[in-house]
C-alpha cells in the first residue's frame, strides 16, 4: 500500500473514532454537538480558543465577510475569544449533523507558550480549517487517551497540537490577553446559570460600588443585565446542541421559570427560537 494510501485509511480510521467518542455516553472534558435540522446561529461568542471538528454534516462560519464551510476530515480553529456567525447543517445521507468541540485550558496555552519560549502574540489571527490529517499523530494520542480517560495524557497532546498549528502559522493561539470584566461576570454567571444574581452580590464579589461597576461596563459598551442574559441564553444554546433536554427543562437550568420569557430572550440574541433546536 502507498503511503499515501496509509495516510488516508489512518485519517479514516480516526474520523470513525472521533465520531464514537461523539457518540459515547462517557462524561467527556469536551462538548458533543447533535442537530437534525439546519441551524444558524447569530454572534456566536466563543471565549476561548476553540478546535471543533464536523463529523457528520457541516459547520459554517462567518467572521466579518462571505461564509466558510468546513465538512468532516478538518478541523475548526478559533484562535482566541471572538464573536462568529455559525451554521449547523445535517449529512444528507444520515440526516444528521455531529460534531465534537473542544475549548483549549489557559494552562495548555501558557505550556506551548513556555515551550516555544516565544514572547505572547498581539496579531488575533484569523478563524481557520486545516486538515486533520496534517495533525494525525497528535489527534491520535488524544482520542486514545480521551477514550482511556487518562486526563493528563490527553492534556499533553492537545498542546502537541497547538505548536504543530503555531508552525503552521495559526499564532494566534498564543495571544495572551487579560479578559475584560464582562467577559469575568459572564464566566461567573456561566458556571451556575440559574442562580438568582442580584448587583449587589456581583459587587461584592468583584469588590466594586455599584457606580464603578456600571461605569467599567459603559466603557465595554454592556451592561450588567445584559451580561447574565447572554451567560444564561449561551449555556442553553450549549444544553439545546449537546443534549435531548426539552427546552423547558433547559430554560430552568439556565435561571428562567418562564419558557415564554426564556424564548423570546434567546431569540433576540440568536435569531432563532429555542424549540427550533428540536
């Protein structure tokens, strides 16, 4: 057999099992992302450096000009935290589109950035699709620690990962950049979406005045009200893709009692309704 013909089979062979770890009922440090109708979603924020990789079905993005489709055998690259239009459309033979996505850790990044001993980039770099054949000894050393689940070693191969994509140009992973105080209070609010958050409890937490806290906000052009709103409607954007929870259960989880309320909140911010996910 050529090996080119290998590369290819091996290319094969971990799509398939990406796509069985997409599948699997295992609590993965990952999200799997399931759809049977066509999605877009509009201002997308990832926060984060993201990698996601179509498995059945495409995934299309949009930054600031035409869309850009990446179909299954390539893999997603967001660099940094930035806002992105997305598409979900289904396989046309299965009907269904999967995805696996992953959020990179800090630590992950600081390690490749220590490792290279290259000062933190300033350029955001650009929202990319490389193919994952060209990171197939890395992605293999992942997938088979995920399935093991042997954290550390999985840990370890997604920074193998970043420096054969910073090699290959994609800098922008490495821009070290200290989040804004939106983007803090949302993460905050993100990891317990149904507390009940009032001002005063932010306030503390953050050790701000009521005034300050408005007028740090003013200048990141949000507000706080508007900060819990799109913690809340992200993470139910997350629970609607990688689950079958029906969307009152959702809106719960996320801090809404009212399913009408919830709706129309999330689709002011994404351009589509809730129960249009199922």
């Amino acid at each position: 057999m050529q090996v080119s013909e290998t590369h290819d089979v091996e290319v094969q062979h971990l799509l398939h099992q990406l796509l069985q770890l997409a599948r699997s009922q295992s609590p993965l440090p990952c999200v799997c992302l399931r759809a049977v109708k066509t999605h877009q979603v509009k201002r997308f924020e990832a926060e984060v450096a993201t990698f996601s990789f179509p498995l059945q079905g495409t995934f299309s993005y949009r930054e600031n000009g035409d869309w850009v489709t990446v179909h299954p055998g390539e893999m997603l690259v967001v660099p940094n935290a930035r806002s992105l239009d997305i598409e979900y459309a289904p396989c046309k033979d299965s009907g269904e589109f999967v995805a696996l996505s992953l959020s990179l850790a800090e630590e992950q990044l600081e390690a490749a950035r220590l490792l290279l001993a290259d000062p933190a980039q300033q350029d955001i770099g650009d929202v990319v699709a490389v193919s994952v054949g060209d990171l197939l000894a890395p992605l293999k050393r992942w997938v088979k620690a995920m399935t093991g689940g042997i954290r550390p070693l999985s840990l370890h191969a997604m920074v193998e990962v970043v420096l054969m994509l910073y090699a290959m140009g994609c800098r922008g992973l490495l821009r070290a950049r200290d989040p804004g105080l939106a983007m803090k209070i949302r993460r905050m609010v993100a990891k317990d979406p149904a507390h009940l958050w009032h001002a005063a409890e932010i306030e503390q937490q953050l050790g701000f005045s009521g005034a300050t806290l408005r007028r740090r906000l003013a200048a990141e052009s949000t507000s706080l009200r508007a900060i819990i709103i799109e913690a809340r409607v992200a993470e139910a954007l997350r629970l609607l893709m990688s689950s079958d929870l029906p969307v009152k259960t959702v809106a719960g989880r996320v801090g809404y009692s009212s399913v009408t309320s919830f709706s129309r909140q999330f689709s002011d911010r994404y351009g589509i309704e809730p129960s249009g996910f199922r």
